[in-house]
C-alpha cells in the first residue's frame, strides 16, 4: 500500500507519532471528550467504590494461594464499569508479578495480552490522550518477569550443585533467559559466585560477559576484577559498578578503585562523584586535595569544578581562591577554579573574583571578559 504525505494531514500524523513516542496507545479522536486528568481518575475511583473488590482480589491470589476462578469472577463483576474493571485488572497483573505462577496463573494473564483498554488519560507532558491501565502491555510484562523468575530460580538450584551450564545464557543479550541468569549471579552466595567467576573467567573473550562479570566480582568482593572492569568498561553496567564500589570496600580501598577508574572516560565522571561521595567516611581532605589536583586535568577539570561548587565549603573555595591569584597557576586551572566559584555563585566566589580582576591575576583575556560578564549579572 502506498502512503502519502498530505499537508492537511500533518496535524493528526504528529498526533500519532508523539503517541507512539510516549509508548501507550492513543485514544481515537472520536473518545476524546470522555479522557480525564490523572486526578479526575483518582477521583473516580475513590467514588467507584472498589474497596471490597480490592479485598476479594487480595484473598484470591496472594502468598496463601491462587484461586485465579475467584479473581476472575471479581473483575468480570456485571456492575462494574471499564474504569473499576481495568483498574482491578491492573491491582491483580500487579500482584501477580510477586507470585510464582501455577497453569492457571498462566492462562489468565495470557490470556490478557490482547486486551483492548478503554478507559484513557491525558498524557502528562502534553494534550494527548493514553491509555490509564495499558492491560495488554502489563500481562505480556508479566509473563516476561515470570519467565525470568523461573530460569533464576532454576540457575539457583544448579549453582548450588555446582553446575554452571545455564551461564550460556548469558550469550542471549535481551532475552528473558539472559535476565533470569543476571538476576541469580545477584542472589548467588559468595561460594556460588566464586565459582561463576571461574567459569566467566574460563570462557569469556574480551568484553564478553561484562555485566555478569561486574555482579560476581561484586559479589566476590575481588578488587582487582573490579578495578580491570571499570578502567575498560563503558555504558550502564559500568556506571553501575562504580556506583556499588563505596558499598563493597572500606573508604580508603574504594577511593583506591575509584581513582583508577577515572582513567577510563566513560565512568570518569560517575567515579568522581563517588570519590566526593567518601567524605562522609572520614576522607575528607584527601577528597578535597584530590578534587584540587584534578582542576588542572583537561578531562576531569570541569567535574572537579562542579562538585567543589556544590559542596558549599568556603575553606575549599579558599583554597581555589589562593589557587587562582597563584603565581604558578595555569589558564586551565584558572578557567576550572573560576568556574567552581561561578558555579557556586555566592558572595564569597563574587568577592574573589572581583578581587581577582581588580589585582588582574587572570592570564586569559577572553576569561576575563566571561568574569566581567558574569559579575554584571
């Protein structure tokens, strides 16, 4: 079929992009009078009443058992509106997704992966209508968690047997397999895990396995793997990795890991602010010395600036001050100290730095200027 682009068409073909970009369906333009805000439909549920379906949803299917008969009854009451039906279909799917499923549990909810929402809201960031309880979306979520659950539980039990063969999984990004196996390294005992090391360790070629291999080094508490992973890794494991570092190490041997992995662009500013992090953990001037060494760096400079700015502490924005009117101080690391005190931006960083112009420490000109400027302001 052949489609034509027509200008008086535009409007609505937006209509329909914006929608799929917000990622819930929209509503047909016809429905659009009968779409609610998102307090007009709390609103609307309180006054439906649903208390008591809630209560029978909760003893139907819960840590007790599942009588998914019972529940099904419930939500296919004959006084029930769309908004009362697709609101305790939402509660029951929600509830679900905590339960190990029986066959039932099975048939009920696949049986919801086609479910035709009717019941809509606008979208938060712009008049456009979608769906309130995106019922087929959540059951097909729900089926996706189940089967995850079910290949952890499985890796689990191996583990404990000392059989590793489900971490092939972990050649299936994006799968529901590769998540179960992720989601048991993150629960498997340090035995466990040491031995699923050994196994990554044995068959992984150069970045493979790299998410698996965060967790049990975590797990494991091996500072040298944790170290190895954050110099060469990049995306969210790698962010996330740093971020577990002050967690699994004493202050000082975090703050080890965290410099080494400053080396590494694509963690170096998550690895900062986790450097600042320490203070709370005695280290304190030796944070604030490194933070003060990395003013001069082309690479850590600007983050260094920013998190001496938000720290408030005007015995360390001294310290920059007396840095900036230094006779050794560089263009970098006057450009980095004067914008940790613009970034501070109190009465302290405007007093130096309109005493820094009076004295006219500043060795670039067109810095100066921006200081003028931003001293007007």
């Amino acid at each position: 079929m052949k489609v034509r682009f027509d200008r008086c068409r535009l409007p609505e073909m937006l209509v329909v992009f914006l929608g799929l970009v917000a990622g819930m369906p929209l509503a047909n333009a016809k429905d659009t009078q009968a779409v609610m805000d998102g307090h007009e439909l709390q609103s609307a549920i309180l006054r439906s009443d649903l208390g008591v379906a809630e209560q029978q949803i909760a003893q139907a299917i819960g840590r007790h058992g599942q009588d998914w008969a019972a529940a099904k009854a419930v939500v296919q009451s004959a006084g029930l509106d769309n908004l009362g039906r697709e609101y305790l279909l939402h509660q029951v799917l929600m509830r679900a997704r905590h339960l190990e499923p029986d066959e039932e549990a099975l048939q009920f909810v696949s049986s919801l992966q086609d479910y035709d929402s009717e019941v809509y809201v606008w979208h938060a960031e712009g008049p456009l209508p979608v769906v309130a309880y995106p019922i087929g979306t959540l059951a097909t979520g729900t089926l996706q968690i189940w089967a995850q659950q079910r290949v952890r539980n499985d890796a689990l039990r191996e583990f404990q047997s000392g059989i590793f063969s489900s971490l092939e999984h972990l050649g299936r990004s994006g799968t529901n397999e590769y998540a179960g196996v992720i989601a048991a390294l993150k629960d498997a005992d340090p035995l466990a895990a040491g031995q699923a090391k050994a196994w990554l360790g044995e068959n992984a070629r150069a970045g493979d396995f790299y998410e698996a291999r965060a967790i049990v080094a975590l797990v494991t508490a091996d500072k040298n793997l944790i170290s190895e992973l954050t110099i060469s890794g990049d995306g969210l494991a790698a962010i996330e990795l740093v971020r577990a570092v002050p967690s699994r190490f004493d202050a000082g041997s975090a703050f080890d890991v965290l410099v080494r992995a400053t080396a590494n662009p694509a963690v170096a500013s998550a690895a900062m602010f986790e450097i600042d992090g320490l203070r709370k953990h005695g280290l304190g001037a030796r944070v604030d010395q490194y933070l003060l060494d990395q003013l001069d760096d082309p690479e850590l400079g600007a983050t260094a600036a920013a998190i001496i700015s938000r720290s408030g502490d005007l015995q360390l924005l001294g310290r920059i001050a007396e840095a900036l009117t230094s006779a050794t101080s560089t263009p970098a690391y006057q450009a980095r100290a004067t914008l940790a005190l613009t970034l501070a931006n109190n009465q302290y960083s405007r007093t130096v730095l309109l005493d820094a112009l009076e004295n006219d420490v500043f060795i670039d000109p067109n810095l100066r200027s921006k200081v003028v400027k931003w001293l007007q302001n």
